[in-house]
C-alpha cells in the first residue's frame, strides 16, 4: 500500500506487519493524488504546487519529474501499458502526459473550476 502526505513524502507500507517500509521524499509540497501500478512497480503523485513525479519502486527513486501545472494537481489517472497519465488541475486544466518522455501531449481547458475526478 501506498499513501501520499502533507508533507510531501509517500509511505509503502506493509500489509503484514502494518508499518512503514520505505519513505519517498522529493515534493517540497503537500501531495494531492497518487496511483500505482505494482505490476509495473511504478507510481505517479502530484503536488498542490502542479508538479507531478514518476517513481521506481523496485528501485525507490524518483525517475522523472514534470512542472504540470500553474495549479494544485486535483486528479490523477494512468493508463500504465500506454504509458500515460492524465491530470487535473483547480484552474480546470486536464493535461495528458507521455511517462516514458515526460512530455506532455495536450492540454484542454474544461472549465473555471476544479477538475475533481479523471479516468483514462
């Protein structure tokens, strides 16, 4: 399991024995979402400041970094065997993003308001 904090860390935690394993560090801000896809041991979190990470859980690094947004990231999808993200922001922003590249393949301006949910 997986959890992302207000003080920018992400936890992998044990099942079993129900503690924390491991503790990723790189945001300087409060996470907003995170996915996971533990076929692939990859995970993607998004900041309140915009940025969005790619890490390596075998490897417990992050391997990419992307500055996402102007906003806080609101909501956050994979689609893990395209490698693909798509992300939301509170400006209503949706950004889909290449993970292999860290580049992002469009933008779309949905709304003034907060995207709350996406789903590729």
């Amino acid at each position: 399991m997986l959890s992302g904090s207000a003080d920018g860390t992400i936890k992998l935690w044990s099942l079993h024995h129900k503690d924390t394993v491991e503790t990723l560090r790189g945001h300087g801000a409060r996470l907003s979402r995170l996915t996971v896809s533990w076929e692939l041991s990859r995970a993607v979190s998004a900041s309140s400041v915009g940025e969005v990470r790619i890490w390596d859980l075998q490897g417990l690094s992050c391997i990419g970094i992307v500055a996402a947004h102007d906003a806080a990231v609101t909501s956050l999808d994979a689609l893990w065997n395209e490698e693909r993200v798509v992300t939301g922001d509170a400006d209503g922003v949706l950004k889909l993003w290449d993970l292999g590249q860290s580049t992002c393949l469009g933008t779309w301006k949905v709304s003034g308001k907060s995207v709350r949910c996406v789903q590729l």
